[in-house]
C-alpha cells in the first residue's frame, strides 16, 4: 500500500496525466502527495548575471503557475498536496528527492515532450522506490493540451500586402481574422494564390531572388484589397475542450489544415495545425509504439496508407522534363531513379528554384516562376539533367515502419512527405501528413 506520493509535473499534458494518476491512487489509499518541479536549462555561459536572474525569474514564475493549479487540482479531488520546487538534471534530482524523503512511489509522465518526457526510463533506473510511468491517453488529449496560444492575428481591414508579408518573415501559413474580440475568418497563402493573384506561392518565395519577391508583392499592392476581400469566412473552429481526434476528423471532413481555438465566447485563445495533432497522437501512442492505439483495425504501417501515384524521372532527365512534371503533380516533387526503380534522388519545386536563381539570366529565371506559377505552359530549354538539380539525401522509410515512427520522421527531419522503399531502397510510393490524419481521424468512430 503506498503512503507517501511524489509526482514530477512540469506543465506538460503527460505530467497532467501522472498528476492525475497519483491523485486517484492518493484517494484509494489515503496517501500523501507531493509534486516536485525541476528547473533546469538556466544558461551556462551567461552574458551577465542579470541575464541568469531574468530566466530564473521566468522559470519560476512558471512553475507557480503549474504548481499553483496542481493544488487547485488536488483540492478539488479531496486530496492535500504539497509542491516544490528544486534545480537541476531531472532524473538524479527525483531519484534522490524520493530517496531523501521516504517516498514508496513516484509517478511520472512519458511522451517525449518537455523537461520529463524523456526522464521516465531514466528515473525508473536509478529510484530506490517504485516508479509508475503515467501515459496520456490516445483518446484523452484535448485541443487545450496541444494548441499554440502565442497566436498573430490580422484584422478585416489589414492590406494583403501587409499579410504576405507577415506570413513570410514569421514562416507561418495561416493567421486567423479577428474583428471586435470575435474570430470572422481566416487567411492563408493559398488564399493569396487563389482570390489575389499572386502568382507565386510563399514557399518559393522563400526561396526565390529579392527582385521576384518584390514583383509578387507589386502585384498585390496593385489590386489594393484588404484580407475582408478574400478571407475565408465563417471560420471553422474549435474550442479548448474539444477532443483533438475530433479536431482531426473535422479538418479531415472540411479539407483544412488548422483551426482557430475559441473560447465560450468566441475569442481567440490559440490555433491548432494538423502537425500538432499528429505529433500529439504520436506521442500518446509511443508505448505501444502503435497508431492507433492497440487492437483497432485502422492502419499501422506507412504501406497501408500511403500513395502509388509519384511521379518519376530518371538521373539522365532533361530540366524540361523535369519541369513538366513538377508542375504536372500536386506533390510539387518528383522522385528519381534509376534503371532498378531504386531511389537515388529528389527534387522540389523550391530546391530547384534556389538552385537555378544565382546562375539563370533574368530572362530565363521569370520564365521559370512563370511556369512554377502555372501562368505560362511555354518551354524554357534549359540545359542539365535532374541529376544536376538533385538531392541526394532522400528522407525514406520502409513499408512497415509504423506510422509512430513515420510521423517522429515527418518531425524530426521537418517534411511533410516521406518517400516509401522496399528492402532494396525501390521506390514504392509515398506517405504524408493528410494521409496519416485521415486514419487517425477515424479513430473512436
């Protein structure tokens, strides 16, 4: 019977999860609980001690704040739980503060996210007491628990021009419309692409010379619309509440890539993007190192999901060809190889725009965006093969590596698409997020 319980939280939703955890267990026993918070990552090398006693000062505002709410959390449940706090590496500190202090039990949350994620295997190595590895719930994670609440917002009247340019220099792809504290719409790049004209997506733009990204946003600033112009409106939303397997099966169902989080009022709280709810089930699911969770029929395996339809060229290619193709596929990539069908490259629209941009002439380089924009079908002759433009470092998996492993893949190499090989590296299709949403979002139903 245990009598004396500490738990690690760290703000994190495993670590809500062991709170949790030890709670219902403290109620069942009538044990004591006290949850501990590790700071670590105050800075080494410092640029004066000021900056050491800021980020100090960050950290354990933070953890008050966690702390603060695991008490209320705990008063609710009829449990009395005391917190501290200490600083250092997570594991030897739980281990020797459980050992100091008498603790039968540690319980600790384990998904790969935050300062803990990592620590639970640790912890439970090197602990003198019994260590129970709380794991959140495939079906528990809630849109609360994943969504970005630091959000950038654009109003009704904002120019589009001021738009693109928010979306490039900060990397994002979509910035909810707000009107009088109410979320009214949402715009995208592809917005710009399909209501403004403006020709080139902002990937490539990313990519492309300053003279090209200009002449993009001449081309919006001509027109002279504002986002009420051309947003996407009513937006679809979420609330803080909702499931996050739901939040996939509506985006799933609506054919989109995120959603603004409201809350019961309709304000904004935070967004939540499909890469959010992959890396959340992902997480969930990485003790059964399966997806979805054990004995569901859904897929498991990149082979079960993924497409066949990936257009090819070979090393010896023309550019012309290779071109043809590039805009011929949604995919915005072609796979190359060679006479055995094996994968010996890769190229993508924007790699080979940044390749070609320093050496094309002027003339050569518009025709290009052109025909990367879909507003010219003309032929560019340009000499070189795909073996030239190539890259060679082709991010693969295998058939049967689970989508877990897939979707760590897709986060850890920041791809959206993973080509599929056989045992011999022969190109057997290729798997990607919205096809990895899919059969998640059929989960639970």
């Amino acid at each position: 019977m245990f009598r004396n319980i500490l738990v690690a939280i760290d703000g994190t939703p495993s670590s809500g999860q062991a709170l949790k955890v030890a709670l219902d267990l403290a109620r069942l026993t009538s044990a004591s609980v006290t949850a501990l918070s590790i700071e670590e990552k105050l800075p080494i090398y410092a640029a004066s001690v000021g900056e050491v006693q800021e980020t100090k000062h960050e950290m354990d505002t933070f953890f008050a704040r966690i702390q603060a709410a695991a008490v209320e959390q705990a008063a609710e449940a009829g449990v009395k739980l005391k917190t501290v706090v200490r600083a250092g590496s997570a594991a030897p500190v739980i281990a020797r503060f459980a050992g100091d202090g008498g603790f039968d039990l540690i319980v600790i949350g384990a998904d790969g996210q935050g300062s803990l994620g990592r620590t639970a295997d640790k912890v439970a190595d090197i602990a003198s007491c019994s260590v129970l590895i709380a794991r959140l719930p495939v079906f528990g994670v809630q849109v609360q628990d994943i969504m970005t609440k630091d959000v950038t917002t654009v109003t009704p009247t904002t120019p589009l021009t001021a738009v693109a340019e928010m979306l490039l220099e900060r990397g994002l792809k979509a910035l909810p419309v707000v009107d009088k504290d109410q979320v009214v719409g949402i715009i995208t790049g592809g917005d710009l692409l399909r209501r403004a004209g403006m020709g080139l997506r902002l990937t490539l733009q990313r990519t492309a010379p300053p003279n090209i990204v200009t002449d993009q946003q001449m081309r919006l600033a001509a027109e002279g619309r504002t986002v009420a112009d051309i947003m996407t409106k009513p937006a679809i939303t979420v609330t803080e509440h909702t499931p996050a397997l739901a939040a996939a099966r509506l985006m799933v169902d609506k054919h989109i890539k995120r959603l603004p989080v409201v809350d019961d009022q309709g304000r904004l709280v935070g967004i939540v993007s499909r890469l959010d709810i992959l890396a959340a089930m992902a997480s969930a699911a990485r003790s059964a190192d399966t997806l979805p969770a054990p004995g569901m029929t859904l897929p498991q395996k990149a082979g079960d999901i993924m497409f066949r339809q990936v257009l090819t060229v070979t090393p010896d290619a023309p550019l012309n060809e290779v071109i043809n193709k590039l805009v011929a596929t949604p995919l915005r990539r072609v796979v190359v190889v060679d006479d055995l069908y094996k994968v010996v490259g890769i190229i993508v629209d924007s790699d080979l725009l940044a390749q070609l941009s320093p050496s094309a002439p002027g003339g050569i380089l518009s025709s290009l965006v052109a025909r990367l924009s879909h507003h010219s079908v003309a032929p560019l002759n340009l000499s070189g093969t795909a073996a030239d433009v190539m890259v060679r470092d082709v991010y693969t998996v295998g058939e049967n590596t689970s989508l877990v492993d897939v979707i760590e893949t897709m986060l850890e190499k920041r791809v959206k698409r993973l080509v599929v090989v056989d045992e011999q590296g022969r190109l057997l299709g290729m798997v990607d997020r919205q096809s990895i949403l899919h059969s998640i979002a059929g989960q639970g139903q």
